[in-house]
C-alpha cells in the first residue's frame, strides 16, 4: 500500500464527497431527472387474493382529459416466460407481469393508466373498473396453513454430527419458539423509475442497487440485447435489499414506454410499497440448545417456519448464524414454507442474520440464565476459529475480544445476575448482551480511472457502475483514488451508477466497499504501473502521478482495474464479528421501556471512513432497535391485504426512541479478505441487537419475550407484575 501523505487517504473520516450535492438537492434521484416529453404511470392492484379477472371496464378513465393508454393482460406486450413454476428467486431473474387475467395475490399489478400528469393518472387509475371471479382457497392465514408447509427444494437443510446423542449429552436443555413478524423495508426513496423506449434501446433512469443486474432483468425479460439497455442509478435513497432485484413496476414503466412512444415515469406509492416491493417473511424459529454444566454446547438445532408466493420461492436463511457461530459438535438447520397468496418475501438487511440471530441469541441467554452462567463467559466459552459449517478456518475472527472491550466499555460488571434487583423508582433496569456475525462476500470488480493533468495538478476520475445506497460509496471510493494516486480527495471525482460504467457487484450483502475498493485500487494501480513501466521505473520508485503523466507526455491518461476473491480467500470463512449491548429500563406498572444505552463493538476489516462506517452502525443499530419495538406489518385474515398501509400505522423508531449509542470499530485488517483488507459492515449492524433488548429486557423483569416486536402490552400479557417466571 502507497504512504497516505495527505489526510484524505482510507481511513480518514473526511465528510461525504456528495454530501453539498444532497443537502442542496443537486443529487439526482431516479424520478428526478429532467427526462424531455415524460408521461406518467400509475399502477392499478388487484382487490383479491386469489382468482381471475373477468370483466375490465376502462371506458370512464379514457375519456379523462390527459389519459394516454391503459393496459392491462388484454394489451399487454407479451413477455418472456419464468422457465419453471416456483423459480427460486435471484437478482436477475426475468420479471413478467400483466401476462394474464390469474390473480396470486391482493395488490398484485393488474393495470397500469398512463397521463400527461402524474394527477391525471392517480385519478384515472380509481376509475378503471375490474370484476373478479373469487377463489376461496387463497392461503393468507399463517396459523390455519400449516399443513400446506414443504421443505424448500434449495438445498439449505443441513447438519453435523447427532443432533439426538448431542441432547442425550447434556446436562441442561432449552427448547423455545421465537416469532418474528413480516417487516417492510421502507427506504427513504420509493422506488421509481423513468423509461424510454427508442428503436428498441431502453434507457432507464432506476432506483436499484445493482445496475448490472437490473439490465439483465429488462434486456431477458424483454428478449432484447443487454447491449441496448442502459439503466442509470447515480443516487439511490435507500434500498435494505428491496432493491436489490428488478420490481415489477420498473417492467411496466418500460413497456408502457414502448406502447406510447414516450419516456413513462412510475413511482411506486409509500402503500404499493407494503404489495409491490418485497418484504422480510414472518419467521417462525424453533431453537433446542444442550449444555454442560460447565457451558460446553453439546447440541444446536435452528429449525425455521415462514412463507412464500404461490409461484416464486424466497427464504430467509435464518439458521445460517447457528451453523457457525459457535463450536458445537452437533448441529442441525431446516427449513420449512407455507405457499401463500401474498407477495413473494425478499432479501431485508442482513436476511437470515438479523430473525436468526434474535432466536439464537435469545436462546443462548436464556441457557445462559439456566446455567447461571455469565451470557459473556457463556459465549466465549464456546468461541471458535473454525467454521465448522464450511470446515475451515475464519480469515479472522475477534468475537472474543468484541465481548471484552464491549463489556469494559458498557460497564457490564456492574450487571446483577437476578432479574429485577436493579431498579430506580419504577424503573426496572437491565443490560443485555449478544453477539453478530456476517459474511462478507467479496466479488470480481471492474473499474476505470481517467487522469487528467491540469495546472500541474492530477485530476482523477473513476467510473464504475457501483451503486450509493446511503452508505457512502462515494466517500470511500474517492479515498481509495486518493490513497493509490497519492493527491487529495479534492482532485477525485466519482461516477456511478450507470451500466455504461465498469461492471461490479452493485450494493448489497455487505460486499459493496470491498467490492468497489478493492476494484478502485486495482484501477489506480494499473494507472501507475503503466506509466512507469512506459518510461522504465522502477515500481518502487516513489514518484508522484503528476510527475508521471509529465514523463510520459501526457495531458490524459485511462486505465481500468479488475480486483477479485483470491485463491486464498476461498480456503477461509470470511466474516465480520461484533458484539451488542443494551441497558434497558421498564416500567414495572405499564410495561412501557427505554432503551437507554447501546454499545457496539465491531470488528470488520479496515474501517474505511470512520464517520461513514459509524453512520452505517447507527442504521443497523436503530433498525435492530426498531425489530424489537415497533416494525410489523398485519394482513387482513378474510381478504389478504395489508392493513398496515402508511407510516401512519408501520412504525419505525424516532430520535426519541434512540438511545445513546456508543460505536467502537477494532482496528483489524483482513489481508486474506481482500488485499485492503476491508470486510463488510452494512449488515452487521443490525445483526443480534434485538436479542441484546430482549435480553435487557429479560434482566429487568424476569420475562423473557420471544415474540418481536415487543409492546408494552405483551410484557403486561406475560405477567409483568408477578416477578420472575422464566
Ligand atoms: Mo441487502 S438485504 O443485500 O440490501
């Protein structure tokens, strides 16, 4: 790595390099851009479950003055086929809709009127009149269709050793149900998109993570070249995976683009969003755990009940923390899904970690409190360096150390053992602990760097079709250029989001900064290697990019980079570690609690920026926090829609409910992870922190809540003024 000379380089926590751009509203969102001649498009959903379309009376919304066209499965264009029935669903999977008059689910796209104005096609939509034929046997109770579960056909069942003869061994055994409800992603932005259609070339201005796979999706659903489809995401407000794939709306918008002749522009409404846009499914989580006496795990079972859509399969690996996190020698993970007549479920932050890691941190504490052991020495006592999942070792793993220096900071010593004994007036106060873990899946990473001499001056541009979700990619790309050209941050700029650009893995997972970076650094130091290599220096040679560019008598010069998972990589488990603490202080009278305090300890690589990373634990923290306090989306028992339709009735936390938070990152890098050593963080920190309220929780009263969120008037319902009885 080149010597930081200046104080912009990686690891700095210099402001966002976009930051003026958004707060002055110059950042350009995908509905924002001043495509020439647009139209609109609103989306018309289906008032059932399960059924068929029979009649469609348009005739009222057309005389509307401003009201274009009006499709429906009647005019639709005719859209390439899923290859089979309950295609697992992935990021570039093909996306057809209007493609018949079948109903699956309540708000599923049956039409969609496009207008002059966006007024014009909100009103028109209400007027188009759709008579169903009603199917009664539309799954959307949970409860009642258990009997229709299957075990997915993914191959994620797995395990180790003997689940029976690890249970038989134990000294003490807990077997507890942990339910978590459906959630809702709810970014900032909508989704939106504006599209063209021209000579059969799409342009698509697109609010989605990955640009790359966006393109597939249209270019394979259309059958057109991927060549001729350009989609552009320079600024995306937020994601947590629901735009990770390609929705339905994005497919409408393109074809409605085709049909009139005009770029269309669709905005998904904040309640389409709760139909339309994926969601977390409801998990149903099964934990058995045996012990020693002495702590030693001797047996983990994580068996997992959820949903998913009549004709596409998702499932949240919520077992995979309990494959890994500790050393146990017998070890089982199953999964099993009930088809329903709602929405297909999708990836939310941190899918599997964030459910899983409620369940098994909640069981581990409640083990724990059986042994009437320290949850912390609990937890370490069956630490590992071994993935014993993958059967091999962790690239590195300092969950150990995350505890300790959590503990020390938090103030854990001062915890009482026994529920209830810490108290100030009517506050019953506790301190919960939990530990996260995420992967970090580093992928293959193209990018281009454009130098140009100005004044003596190196300005240096990078290209590449990553995406900025929130997260700061273009804060830490621009560090990386800063850090292998040797100039200020100032002379970097950054372009992205456009297909146009060098391909990468776009944002998601917690692989886009290592990802990006390391595909940055690649281009830069192609950039310089060239260059000397043109002229004959030596690569040690220190010797500035400016001086280069004079020596080889050039005014401009490009170079593109390629970085991607060594031979190394693949021998290790390559993961982010951290741990969380909470004190929480409840209301022994209404069940009414605060979260007070949160620490996390991470430990994820080299931290790029502190300020950026700090912002992206924050998130996760408050997420988390909201898993345990508020988020839940209802559906209506008789007809299958969602009841929770607005942030008037989905809840999330507010400043309010936000504790003082405390971040510490360990100073790590990770070599075999990528060569700067970064590994990923924008999961982590949502990861365990609602086992680590629920556990707080459990110390201040003596309840031990397994269903999230937790309301005050659960912990009323569990008996809150009897005492201890868990
Ligand atoms: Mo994430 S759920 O991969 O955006």
């Amino acid at each position: 790595m080149t010597k930081t000379k200046n104080t912009s380089g990686i690891g700095n926590a210099i402001s966002r390099v976009e930051g003026h751009l958004k707060v002055t509203g110059k950042a350009k969102y995908a509905s924002e851009f001043p495509v020439e001649n647009k139209v609109y498009a609103q989306g018309i959903n289906s008032t059932i479950a399960k059924g068929e379309i029979v009649s469609i009376d348009t005739s009222e919304a057309e005389k509307l003055e401003g009201v274009l066209k009006i499709i429906t499965y009647k005019n639709a264009d005719k859209l390439k086929g899923f290859d089979k029935e309950m295609t697992a669903i992935a990021t570039d999977t093909i996306a057809p809709v209007l493609q018949s008059n079948k109903v699956k689910f309540y708000g599923e796209y049956v039409g969609v009127v496009i207008a002059e104005t966006f007024e014009q096609a909100q009103y028109a939509a209400r007027l188009v009149k759709f008579e169903y034929k009603e199917d009664a046997s539309a799954v959307i109770d949970f409860d009642k269709s258990r009997n229709k579960s299957y075990t997915p056909d993914n191959d994620s069942n797995y395990s180790r050793g003997d689940m029976k003869k690890g249970l038989a061994e134990a000294d003490v055994t807990v077997e507890e149900t942990y339910h978590t409800p459906i959630e809702h992603h709810h970014p900032m932005e909508l989704h939106a998109v504006i599209a063209s259609w021209e000579n059969g070339k799409v342009t698509a201005y697109a609010s989605q993570q990955i640009v790359e796979d966006a393109t597939i999706s249209i270019s394979s659903t259309f059958q057109i070249p991927k060549k001729d489809v350009r989609v552009i995401a320079a600024f995306v407000g937020g994601g947590f995976g629901s735009k990770l794939n390609l929705e339905r709306h994005v497919i409408l918008a393109v074809m409605a683009a085709k049909m009139v002749g005009r770029p269309v522009q669709m905005t998904v409404t904040r309640t389409q969003m709760f139909t339309n846009t994926g969601l977390r499914q409801k998990n149903e989580q099964i934990m058995k755990i045996g012990s020693k006496k002495d702590g030693t795990l001797t047996a983990l079972s994580h068996e997992t009940l959820s949903h998913t859509a009549q004709n596409l399969e998702f499932q949240e690996p919520c077992g995979m923390v309990s494959k890994m996190l500790y050393k146990v020698p017998n070890n089982e993970v199953t999964y099993k899904l009930i088809p329903m007549n709602i929405q297909v479920p999708f990836a939310m932050r941190a899918p599997g970690e964030a459910t899983g890691s409620f369940a098994l941190e909640s069981a581990m504490d409640e083990m724990a409190w059986k042994l009437k052991m320290d949850p912390i020495d609990f937890r370490i006592k069956n630490d590992t360096q071994t993935d014993l999942h993958e059967e091999r070792p962790f690239s590195s793993r300092l969950l150990t150390e995350c505890l300790r220096i959590g503990a020390e900071k938090f103030g854990w010593k001062d915890r009482k053992m026994e529920p209830r004994t810490n108290t100030e007036g009517n506050w019953l106060i506790g301190y919960g602990v939990s530990a996260a873990s995420r992967n970090s899946p580093y992928q293959k990473t193209h990018a281009k760097v454009i130098l140009e001499l100005v004044e003596g001056k190196v300005n240096a541009t990078i290209q590449m079709d990553a995406t900025d979700i929130g997260t700061g990619s273009y804060t830490i790309i621009a560090q990386t250029a800063s850090e292998y050209l040797d100039i200020p941050v100032e002379q970097v700029s950054v372009e992205l989001g456009d297909s146009d650009f060098p391909v990468t893995p776009g944002s998601g997972g917690s692989w886009g900064a290592a990802s990006f970076c390391n595909g940055a650094r690649a281009a830069c130091e192609n950039a310089v290697k060239t260059l000397k290599n043109n002229r004959n220096i030596k690569e040690s040679e220190e010797i500035s990019v400016a001086e280069l560019l004079k020596k080889n008598q050039l005014t401009k010069f490009e170079a593109e980079g390629m970085a991607e998972p060594s031979a190394e990589f693949e021998k290790y488990s390559v993961f982010s570690f951290g741990a969380n603490f909470s004190e929480v202080w409840v209301d022994k009278d209404t069940g009414m609690y605060r979260i007070k305090r949160m620490v996390n300890v991470g430990s994820a690589g080299k931290i790029l920026n502190p300020k950026t990373a700090y912002g992206q634990i924050i998130g996760g923290l408050t997420m988390g926090a909201g898993m345990v306090i508020a988020e839940q989306s209802h559906i209506e028992p008789n007809f299958g829609n969602f009841i929770t339709r607005s942030f008037a009735d989905y809840h999330v936390p507010v400043n309010l409910d936000m504790a003082n938070i405390d971040v510490i990152f360990l100073p790590e890098e990770d070599k075999i992870a990528n060569k700067m050593g970064i590994k990923g963080i924008g999961e982590l920190g949502i990861t365990s922190v609602a086992a680590s309220i629920a556990n707080a929780i459990f110390n201040a009263t003596g309840k031990r809540m397994r269903s999230l969120p937790i309301t005050p008037e659960k912990l009323i319902e569990a008996g809150l003024e009897d005492g201890v009885t868990a």
